[in-house]
C-alpha cells in the first residue's frame, strides 16, 4: 500500500507568494488613498454634526448658540479662518455680542468641543466670525449662507463644503 504525501511543493509555494505580491502593490496605494479619503470624511463628518447640534440646542434651548473657530485653550471663539489650528467649539450666546457666555452650573459652556485637525491629514478653513444660530434656528437676519471646507493636505484632493444657509439648513459633502 502505497501512503500519500500532503503539503505543497516549493513551486507552488512560490507562485503564490508573486501572486500575492502582485495583488499587495496594486491594493496598497489605493488603500492608502482610501484611508486619507475617509479621514477627511471624519473630519466633514464632525463639523457638519456640531453645526447640526448647535442649530439644535439652539432650537432646544430657546436660546442664542455659536459655532466657531476655538481658541488655544478652547474656552472661548477665537477670529479665525483656520478652524483646525485649535479646532471649534459650540456655545452659549445669551447676551448677543458673539462670544461664548461664562460657564453656569444652569448653563455649562461650551456645549461642545471638537479638538484641533492634523494638518497632515486635511486643514480646516470658516468664517473668522461665529456662525450665530438664534432660537429659531435660522441665522441671523440678513447672514448669507455660511462655508466651511475641508481639504485633504495630499496632491489631488479635492474641498468638501459644510454649508449653512440663512434659515439654518446645514448640508454636508462626502468623497
């Protein structure tokens, strides 16, 4: 009786490996494209949610809500178009002079902060103003529509817009 013997010769072996090979160096760059893409997603992702959630506490709350540009302690709004340096933040804006009010126990403030952007993955630019949601959940009278874009930092990459229009809508772009 004669016995079989398992398992793989070395040439088998070896045209596995190429093939392997062969499929890792056509997926690995376009890997490395799909995950700069969904970083940058992330990051629309997030600014479109906290300008969903300051048009929303601002609806809840029957009060005024900013969303802006942080500055380096991420405390207050800072004059920026860069809002990736120190991130953003949403806040309380009781008395109309955009600027986040002093945090209350009734009213702690900021709402919310979304930390800075790494700028090896995309930059972050706004308005240098706040974007200033009122009660109703509009804009301020007479705002136009309001753009914040993200950009991958890599050579081809193309600006997704966040928008907020004058009634308060805010629309997002995905890659």
């Amino acid at each position: 009786m004669q016995t079989r013997q398992r398992g793989f010769t070395l040439a088998e072996v070896l045209v596995a490996v190429a093939v392997v090979g062969i499929i890792a160096a056509y997926g690995l760059p376009n890997l490395a494209s799909f995950l700069r893409k969904v970083k940058e997603n992330s990051i629309t992702g997030a600014v479109e949610s906290s300008l969903r959630a300051g048009r929303n506490e601002a609806i809840k709350a029957n009060r005024g809500v900013l969303v802006c540009a942080a500055n380096t302690t991420a405390s207050a709004c800072a004059n920026s178009t860069n809002w990736g340096a120190n991130g953003w933040l949403v806040c309380y804006d009781l008395d109309a002079d955009n600027a986040c009010d002093a945090s209350t126990s009734a009213l702690p403030n900021p709402i919310r902060i979304e930390g800075k952007v790494d700028s090896t993955f995309a930059s972050v630019t706004g308005p240098a103003a706040p974007i200033r949601f009122l009660p109703t959940g509009n804009l301020v009278a007479g705002s136009a529509t309001q753009t914040i874009s993200v950009t991958g930092t890599w050579a081809g990459a193309t600006a997704l817009n966040v928008t907020v229009a004058a009634t308060g809508l805010v629309k997002g772009a995905r890659l």
